[in-house]
C-alpha cells in the first residue's frame, strides 16, 4: 500500500459539487482506499492504495462520478506520493510563503501540463504579483495589501485553468507533515 495525497479539482467550490467529507471518505473506502483522512472541505485526501498514482488518479474521477452529483467537467484528480509533494516543497522560491502577513502564497498544481506551458496564461501586475514555476507546479505570491489588485484570478477563464488546482502554501506544508503521519 502506498500513501498518496489526492487533490480533488472543482469540489466544494463556490456552492458548486458539494461533497460531504465524512461521505467521501466513506466513498473511497468502499472502494479500496485505506487509512482515508480528509482535509479541510476542500478536495484533500490522505489515503493508501494498492494503485499506481497513474491508474488511481482515473480511476478516482470515475467514482466520483459515478457516486455523487456532480459537474463533471470540473472534476479532475491529481495523486501525487510523498516524495513528489516534499520536491514541491523543497522547490519553492527563497522566501515563499515565510511572510504570511504580508503575501498570500498559493501553489498551483498542474494537471497533464508542464509549468512551460501554464506560464502564458499567467500575467502578474507588477508590484503584486510575483509567479515562479516548479516541479509540476507554478508558485504564486501575492501582496496581501493589494491583492485586490492582483491578475491571479484571470487564469480562471482560460482553457488551460481545468488543468489546474490551487492550494495555499499552509495547506501543501500541511498535506506535507499529515501524509508522514499514521492516520487512524
């Protein structure tokens, strides 16, 4: 069995694709998964599965749509192992996320596309907005001060956004230290 943070896409969101967390949970266990923990109320699991990450990721959207109601073309699913979230969070940018006060810091997690290929749909307003990539991911830090201000919320209406999933820099740290430990 290998552990696996899963980032559900397009759930809980804005009144859309409502899922209980208790009820998913329950959900994947009927369906093979172990040690099932959820976090927050919005898309994070920490699971076991006796699945390559590749055939989990498919085989979990098929059985949240086959299981709950829900806009299918939101929902994607990205499983990713230990070692692949610890290289996001050895990979950030020298200051990321260490003035909370100050920026808003958000990973976004791509899905089927490289970092090369999601920057284009990225345009940062200078002075508030401040974009890296990384390993399968781009980091993005807005200045908390003006981020009404910020363009981050423009990717939202391109193409390439479904194959996008956003987390804040807590909850990657957290997902992080929660896969390393035993879960009851």
């Amino acid at each position: 069995m290998q552990d696996y943070a899963v980032l559900l896409r397009g759930i809980n969101v804005g009144g859309k694709n409502k899922i209980a967390m208790p009820e998913l949970a329950r959900c994947l266990e009927s369906h093979g998964c172990r040690q099932v923990a959820t976090y927050l109320n919005s898309g994070n699991v920490l699971l076991q599965s006796g699945d390559a990450a590749e055939a989990l990721g498919p085989k979990l959207e098929a059985m949240l749509s086959q299981n709950f109601r829900l806009d299918t073309s939101l929902i994607k699913v990205l499983v990713l192992t230990k070692d692949e979230l610890q290289a996001v969070a050895d990979a950030k940018p020298a200051g990321f996320g260490d003035e909370p006060e100050k920026y808003h810091s958000d990973v976004i997690f791509l899905m089927g596309m490289s970092a090369a290929d999601a920057l284009p749909v990225f345009q940062p307003r200078e002075g508030v907005d401040t974009i890296w990539p990384g390993p399968g991911v781009i980091y993005s830090q807005r200045l908390s001060a003006l981020r009404t201000k910020s363009r981050l919320s423009r990717i939202m209406g391109t193409p390439a956004y479904r194959s996008m999933t956003i987390r804040t820099w807590n909850t990657t740290t957290r997902l992080l230290e929660l896969l390393g430990r035993p879960r009851a």
